[in-house]
C-alpha cells in the first residue's frame, strides 16, 4: 500500500515536471535522482542482526542392539546427560548442507557463537560423517542422515539456551545379530 501511494506521487511528480518543463534535461536528471532514492532504500540493505548466544548441550540415547537392555540400562539411556567434549554441527537448512557450522562443546556441556536470528537445526557428527556401508539400507540411512537430531530458535532475548539431543541408531552399517 505504502509502495502504491509513493509511485502515484513519483508518476504525478513526473508528469508535472514534463508538462511545466518541457525540457528533456530536467526530466533525465529527476529520473537518475528517483532511482538514486529509490534503491538506497532496498530491503537487501539490512543489516542481520546477531545474538551472542551459550548453549548447555544434554543428550539421551536409544539401545542400539546387542543383548536386550535390563531396565536399569533403558532408564540411564533415558536420563538427560551432558554432552561434553564433543561436536555438534548447526545449520539454518534442515538437513545435511556444506554451510553447516561446527561448535565444540566444553567437559561442562556448554558451547558458545553469535547467530542471527532464526530457526536453527542441530546434527550430531556420527551423521554427519557417517558413510553408507550396506546398499539395502540405502533410503533407511539417507533419511536418517537429514533428520536433524534437535532444533532450537533465536530470538532477540536469546543468550542461554539448552539444546536436548537424542541419539537414534545409526541404520547406515551392516545390521547386527
């Protein structure tokens, strides 16, 4: 709307000039001066404004096979843990990308970095570099790679955030026995 009423004033402006002027000079330099106003006001100007921001990064885990688990061993597997001195990869883009961002999470669980605003997802290494060793599990492991392990958002009062990661077998290897 706002956009509306300022090109019927420019193209009002315009027509004015060329009828009082009739000269083509005055009409060139308003024509270079509205472009010149007018992109200096283009929305790809804006400056992303980042939030410094520390995490606490715990985990929880499924039983990846074996043995069946005694219960005490599904109730550890339950029990949110810090995740210490380890990785974890963000990114803006929901599965596996070359822009990823690589944080190391200190022995008290706590990582640090400046992000702009937005929705964020997190990926633990073992799908990051894990590789495909069993052809029969091709899409199993494709879409187990590109589902992020957990998400979280910044805003503008961010600055501690705990993110809750849970650890789900890797279906990318040879199937145990």
């Amino acid at each position: 709307m706002v956009f509306m009423m300022v090109y019927n004033f420019v193209h009002q402006l315009i027509i004015t000039i060329i009828e009082k002027t009739n000269s083509m000079k005055n009409f060139t330099i308003l024509i270079a001066l509205v472009l010149i106003a007018t992109s200096c006001g283009s929305s790809k100007n804006k400056i992303e404004k980042n939030v410094e921001v520390k995490f606490k990064v715990t985990t929880t885990s499924d039983y990846c096979g074996g043995v069946p688990p005694n219960d005490r061993i599904l109730k550890d597997l339950k029990t949110p843990t810090l995740y210490i001195n380890k990785d974890i990869y963000i990114s803006k883009e929901s599965i596996l990308n070359d822009s990823m961002t690589q944080l190391s999470v200190d022995e008290n669980g706590k990582a640090s970095t400046s992000l702009s605003l937005g929705t964020y997802y997190v990926f633990l290494p073992n799908k990051v570099n894990s590789q495909l060793t069993a052809k029969e599990n091709e899409v199993t492991c494709k879409k187990w790679k590109n589902k992020p392990n957990a998400t979280f958002d910044i805003e503008d009062n961010s600055e501690n955030i705990t993110i809750h990661v849970h650890k789900t077998c890797n279906p990318c290897g040879v199937a145990r026995m």
